[in-house]
C-alpha cells in the first residue's frame, strides 16, 4: 500500500521488493515485518519467497459480536501463513490490543496462546501506540514480543521506564518509527502545512543537524541504534537506495541530543491521530 507521510512513489512494485529483500540478506537481515492490514504486504512477500527469513505478522481486530473467537483467530493466523507461504510465524501480533482489556479479552489471550501452542507461531505478542496501553495490559498479560515506537522525537516508551521494564520481563522489543514515517527525513519546505504549529522543534531539529554535522537519516539510526535494551529496529524502505542509505547509517557513533528535542503530544508522535489535507 502507499504508506508514509513522505512517500513519493506509492506502492512498492514487486521487482523492488525483491532486490531489497535480497540486499538485506546479503547483509545480515532475518525479520520481517508486516501485517495482513498492510494492502498486499502478505500476498507480495509469499510470492517473492520468505521461508527462510523469521516472519512477524498481526491479526486484525476480531469482529465484533465475533461468537467464535478462537476459530476467528485461527483462520486469520492460517490466512496470513497461506498469503505468506511459511509453515510457522516468528511471531503474531494483535494489532488492536486494547480488545484485551474488552469483554472478550481472556477468550482473545488464551486463543493466542493456542495459536503458539498449535505451533502456528513461536512467540506472541502485541503492536502498541503508546507506554500507557502497557500500564494495563502489562498487569494482566505477559508477552514474548512487544512492538512500540521510539524515535527521537517520540521518547516516551524509554522515558516511562517501559523500556527498561520490558527488557527485565524477558520481552523481545522492537521498535518502530525510528523517522516518524518519514517526518524528520523531510526537508524543512517539504513538511506539510499541518505541523508548522511545531516550528519551534523543527528549527530546533534542523539547526542540531546542522551544527553535528549528520544527515537526518544518520542520526535517526544512531539514536534507535544506541539503546540498548532494544532487540529490533522495524524500518519501512520503498526503494534499494533508501535501504542503502540505512545500512550506511548504522556506523554512526553515539550522538548527544537536546533533551528538548522531545515531544509527548500524541497529535505530532502518533501518527495514527494525523489529520492531513489530501490523505486517503
């Protein structure tokens, strides 16, 4: 699907796709992330061949009224390994883990565990929006994966301590959004209109790039490289050069930011509250 604020080219045609997938191999890369709500990601990457790499999917929401819901579960787990053309999953998320805390939530945590217990997935787990999602459902389910953003910009999840919590747990962490869907890859006349109520933190942004000498891209992975309690950094690429430019980031050293180059408002650091003109 066409994904990414700063996305100029839409979908990622298949050829692409492949020799992405094939330069991540060359270098070390086995995790893939994707979900059965991201357009054809499944279908793509069954086609293109992933039984050899450690895949992590989601399960959309269950229905509501849903009357059975281990089999829902269970036949959107198979849909998603028959899209992917894998026997078994590296990992299943739910990507609305709130319903944990509805009604139905023991009935849709203890489906899960079957699924990993069946064999369908070797760890389970949940794809968050924010720290304060765990503060309830940390207290009432344990997970072998939990997936979060962390970004410059968006701090909170090392800044709660649910970072530090995790790690402690046992949980696998893997952090996404390391550019805030391409926002602080932007150049300062390219961001759109509706986040100019920020300006303030964006000269700041611009101006500190400019004085350390880095380029938005290397600074955005040294940071996510520089935490330590982080097992995986889900990057989103839409041709080989920008994976390229990734890879070349990785050599950066530790960098010292501002601590106010931060924000906690959830309308600038989830994107999913973003409300922009033109978008479908």
């Amino acid at each position: 699907m066409r994904y990414g604020v700063a996305n100029r080219v839409g979908q990622v045609r298949g050829s692409e796709a492949r020799r992405i997938l094939e330069r991540a191999r060359t270098v070390g890369m086995d995790t893939l992330d994707t979900a059965a709500a991201y357009g054809t990601s499944e279908s793509l990457l069954g086609t293109l061949g992933v039984a050899d790499w450690i895949v992590v999917t989601k399960l959309p929401p269950v229905p509501a009224g849903c009357q059975d819901v281990p089999g829902w579960m269970r036949s959107a787990a198979e849909g998603s390994l028959g899209r992917l053309g894998v026997a078994r999953l590296g990992g299943l998320l739910l990507h609305a883990p709130l319903q944990l805390l509805g009604p139905g939530g023991a009935a849709i945590y203890a489906a899960l565990e079957r699924l990993r217990a069946a064999g369908l997935t070797q760890r389970i787990g949940i794809s968050v929006y924010a720290p304060e999602e765990l503060e309830a459902l940390g207290a009432r389910f344990h997970f072998d994966i939990v997936q979060a953003p962390l970004n410059i910009l968006d701090r909170r999840l090392a800044a709660s301590g649910w970072l530090d919590r995790l790690h402690a747990a046992g949980v696998e962490v893997h952090v996404r959004s390391l550019f805030l869907q391409g926002l602080l890859l932007m150049p300062a006349g390219e961001r759109p209109d509706e986040f100019s109520r920020w300006q303030p933190l964006w000269d700041l942004w611009h101006g500190w790039l400019a004085a350390s000498g880095l380029t938005a891209i290397q600074a955005c992975v040294a940071f996510a490289a520089a935490q330590s309690h982080v097992d995986r950094a889900v990057v989103g690429v839409d041709s080989l050069r920008q994976l390229e430019e990734i890879l070349a980031a990785l050599s950066r050293d530790r960098i010292e930011l501002p601590p106010e180059l931060a924000s906690d408002e959830p309308e600038l650091v989830d994107p999913s509250r973003w409300r922009l003109r033109g978008a479908a």
